[in-house]
C-alpha cells in the first residue's frame, strides 16, 4: 500500500449519531450503543482528532484518538486514549475509495463511507480462540 493524504479521510470529518450493538462471543446482542462521534482536522492539516462519547449499555465509554503520520505499512497511525493506562496503536488503511479498516492487537474493524453523504457503517470483529468474530456494529448519521 503506497502513503496516502489525510485528505482521503475528509468524507469521516463531522460529528456522528452513533448507535449500534455490542455481542458476547458466541453472538447474542449484550449492550446497545447510543452516543456521538466526532473527527475534527487538526491545525496544520495532517492529523485529525476523534472524540467518542457513547453509552454502551449502562456504561459510558469516552476516549480520544489521534489519526495520522505516515504508517510505515501504509496508512496512518491511530492512537487510542481510554480509560487505559497506555494508549492503543492501531493502524488505518484505505482498503477501497469507501472503505477503512481498522488494525489493532486482536482487532480489527471495516468502516464504510461515501463522500458528500450522511451515513456511515462499520463493523468490529475480534479474535476468539484464534478466529475473528464478530464484537460491534455500529452506524454513524451525520448531525
């Protein structure tokens, strides 16, 4: 995969209803996710910043991501701030002109998007007993 231009990633910027479900191993639907997603171009124009704040069932999950620099596979970096007490570092891809994926430790996720439109799509899978399964689904409408 050849470098790619954090303009690429300009269809995402916003800020997003998000809702979805989260699924325990074996599939069943554990939590609904109801909160707003926002990505925000960061002065200088290389790195964007998304911020999180859903519900996931009872819970509330914030955490900030930083998304850009030259990945040395390709893409960008993504680097992740929870409640963690280190940040996770994953890497972005443009898989196709609308698609994303997601790489991170046992994770992964395919975002879908289109330019110019107010919908977006991914979905989480994460490695149980050495095979991906599906973890989150989400949608994302444009506010």
């Amino acid at each position: 995969m050849t470098d790619s231009s954090i303009d690429e990633l300009s269809p995402i910027l916003g800020r997003w209803h998000s809702t979805g479900a989260v699924r325990d191993e074996q599939g069943s639907v554990i939590a609904e996710i109801d909160g707003t997603d926002e990505y925000t171009l960061l002065p200088g124009g290389t790195w964007i910043a998304h911020e999180v704040d859903v519900r996931m069932g009872p819970d509330r999950a914030v955490a900030h991501e930083l998304i850009g620099g030259v990945h040395p596979d390709g893409g960008w970096w993504m680097y992740a701030f929870d409640e963690s007490p280190t940040a996770g570092v994953m890497r972005l891809t443009l898989h196709s002109p609308d698609m994303l994926l997601l790489s991170g430790e046992g994770i992964r996720s395919w975002l879908s998007f289109r330019a110019g439109r107010d919908l977006m799509t991914t979905e989480w899978e994460r490695i149980v007993d050495t095979e991906w399964t599906p973890w989150m689904s989400m949608r994302f409408d444009r506010l």
